[in-house]
C-alpha cells in the first residue's frame, strides 16, 4: 500500500489484481492504523469499529 497524491493505492481484489485507490482522509488512516492487528473484516470491525469500518468504505 503507498500514499501519494493525497490517494492511498493498492492491488485489488480477484485474479488480475488490479491496482485501486482511495481517498486519503483521516477515517481511512485510522481505519489503516488497525489493519495489521486484524486477520479477517469482522475483526478489524471489532477493532475499528462498525461505524468507522463502513464509513471509510463508502468513501470515494
């Protein structure tokens, strides 16, 4: 994952891995900052929080 141009960029999900970005914006780094300590989404809700987890997706 690499932030630059105010974006955070990544690979996709699914066969071909396309690289994706989002907005950077501070629900998404602290939605990030939890990241490593989860292993599957349902953690990284508990961890995050639901709120902030479904906030951060829905951006664009």
């Amino acid at each position: 994952m690499d932030n630059r141009e105010g974006r955070w960029w990544f690979l996709g999900p699914g066969p071909r891995e396309a690289i994706t970005s989002i907005p950077d914006s501070p629900a998404v780094r602290e939605l990030l900052a939890h990241v490593g300590e989860c292993d599957r989404l349902g953690a990284l809700e508990q961890a995050a929080g639901q709120d902030l987890v479904h906030r951060a997706s829905m951006r664009d």
